[in-house]
C-alpha cells in the first residue's frame, strides 16, 4: 500500500477470519459446511486494495507504471507458491500416479487451475486449491488495463456495475442451461462480481452517514457471515447463483465497518488475529497439501487432522519470517528507488 496510508490492521484480520473458514471447510466439511465462503471475502478484499492502490497512483502521477504493478505482484505472490510447489515435486515423482499428479503441479504453476477445474482438463490433487490463486492473478493481469481504459474514478465506477451484472447474468443463463456447480463455482466468468464488488468499493465515495450506518450493523453483517460459514453447503447452483452476490455486499459491508466502526476495528485489531492475517497467504498455500497428504497417504481423520492443520500454522509463519520478509524488502527498496527517481524528475 502506498506509504501514506495508515497500515489499517482490521482488514489482516479480514483475512483472518477469511483463511480459518478456508481450512476448517477443507479439514471438516461435514461440520463447517460454508467454510468456503472465506476465499470471497479474500476476493472482495483483493478488489478492493488493489483498486485503491492503482487508482491512488492514477491521481498522484495521472498514469499507471504498468511493469512496476507486475513486478510488485511477481514478488509478493510468486515465492511463497513456489515454495510450496518445490515442496510437493518430489511427493508427485515417487507417486504411482506422478505423470497424472505432475500435469496438476503444471496448471496450478501457470496459474490455470480455476479452468482446469471448471472444464475438467484433468486431476487437480493436490493443488486444487490454487484455483482462486489462478482467478486472482488473472484479474491481476487485466484489471490495471480497466483501470487505465477508464480514465477516471466516475467512468471506471460504470464499468465496474456492467461487469458484475454481465457476470451475474452470465452465471445464470449457464444455469438455467444445466451447467455444473463446478464449473460455475470454479470460473473466472462466472466467480468474479465478489471481486468486482470489492472493486466498486473502492472507487466508491461512501457518505459519512452511510459509513456510520454499516459500522453500526456490524454485528448482523458477522452474524450472517457465522452462519453463512457454518451452514451454508458448497457446490449448489441455487446457493451460488444469488449467494455470491450477497457475499459480494457483506465483505464491502465488513471492510466498511473494520475500518470505520471502533468495536469491529478492535476486535479485527487483535494481535493473534492480525498475526494470522499476515501469514494467511502461506497459510492457505500450505494447508491443502498437508490435509490431502495427511488424509490420503497417513490416512489421519477427525481431531487427529488437527495436527497437519497446525503444522500449516508452523510452516507459514516460518515462510513469513524468512521467505516473504526477504522479498518484502526488496520490495520496499524497489519502491524506494523508484519514489527517489521521481523525486529527481
């Protein structure tokens, strides 16, 4: 985020809430039916930081450093991925199954997992979570080229209600055609308003009053995203055709009251709950391929699967510590090379 923002904690605590969804639906399924709902509220937050970060620059610089954006992304994404694809390579080359196993470690390291999914190319263990790693590099890709072709705050905010109608009616017609809860959960087409919504919100001017009334209903926004996680089940059409959505609208409506309403801010603020928003990112790389691991090959079930789940733990903060924090200060000593060249512009 641009220096002079205040680091706003709450919203890794946004993450937080979004990443112990995400594991406890893949560690318990039958229990916490609608876990997965934690990767929209991960889409609402990516729309929304990334739009503010590039519409910041557009009106400090009135352009876009398109290979600098790239670069940024290359480096906060790409190292902790590939450390978790280095650490199941050898896994896949020992397996009976490894050509199979290999050509799901190749979608998932060119960031084509969501349509390998959606279309059914071929297996995705154990590396089918990347999917929502492969929709948000996708918009990655495309959304800053928005952004430019918009030109401004106004036009950009149209632009972005035709795409979420366009990809809410898309998934609708698919639908009413028959179309699969997997390949309408899985594709960039017809999952990307959550993102979108985050989006909007960002180029958003919310009104002191509506900002004081959402902060206000924080506990109903909560309250539904609980029991959305605990009881809503995945993988249905009738849930998803109207449901993402709604978890479009929450996850502005929780970003809005983590970041103006005092008792959400604090309660987000905390320090285990913020330190789990940091190391989410490894945190979700990491989890999936130790529960699959732990179930298929150790064969561990119920509290015993407790024991990958905190290994995860373990592992993505030893990644946050050494592997990400390298490549945070080479981010940080880009950016500063690049403010002192502007400087002497």
């Amino acid at each position: 985020m641009p220096a002079r923002w205040k680091y706003e904690p709450s919203l890794d605590g946004i993450r937080a809430l979004a990443v112990i969804g995400v594991v406890a639906f893949h560690a318990f399924p039958e229990r916490v039916l609608g876990g997965w709902i934690g990767v929209d509220l991960f889409f609402v937050l990516s729309g929304f930081l990334i739009t503010r970060i590039l519409l910041d620059e557009m009106n400090r610089t009135a352009m876009l450093d398109l290979r600098h954006f790239y670069y940024r992304r290359f480096l906060r994404l790409m190292p902790p991925l590939w450390s978790v694809l280095l650490a199941v390579l050898p896994v896949i080359v020992i397996a009976k199954n490894g050509d199979a196993l290999f050509k799901a470690w190749a979608v998932a390291a060119t960031y084509l997992m969501n349509f390998n999914r959606a279309f059914g190319w071929g297996p995705e263990y154990p590396l089918g979570h990347t999917w929502s790693l492969a929709a948000e590099e996708q918009f990655y890709f495309i959304w800053p080229i928005f952004i430019l072709l918009a030109g401004n705050r106004r036009r950009l905010w149209w632009w972005i209600a035709i795409l979420i109608a366009a990809s809410i009616a898309f998934r609708l017609f698919l639908i009413s055609r028959g179309a699969s809860p997997v390949r309408i959960y899985n594709g960039f087409d017809t999952h990307s308003d959550p993102i979108l919504f985050g989006c909007a919100l960002a180029a958003t001017e919310v009104s002191i009053f509506w900002r004081r009334l959402i902060s206000w209903l924080w506990p109903l926004w909560l309250g539904l995203i609980f029991i959305m996680a605990a009881q809503l089940p995945a993988m249905r059409n009738d849930i998803m055709g109207v449901g993402l959505p709604l978890l479009g609208l929450l996850g502005c409506f929780l970003i809005i009251s983590a970041t103006h309403g005092e008792i959400v801010r604090v309660l987000l603020s905390m320090r285990p709950v913020v330190f789990t928003g940091k190391i989410s990112y490894a945190l979700y790389l990491w989890h999936f391929p130790l529960l699959q691991f732990s179930a298929v090959r150790l064969h561990l079930k119920g509290p015993m699967l407790f024991i990958p789940i905190a290994a995860s733990f373990g592992v993505a903060a030893l990644s946050h510590y050494t592997l990400e924090a390298y490549f945070r200060k080479l981010k940080l000593r880009i950016a500063a090379a690049k403010s002192r060249s502007l400087a002497a512009a």
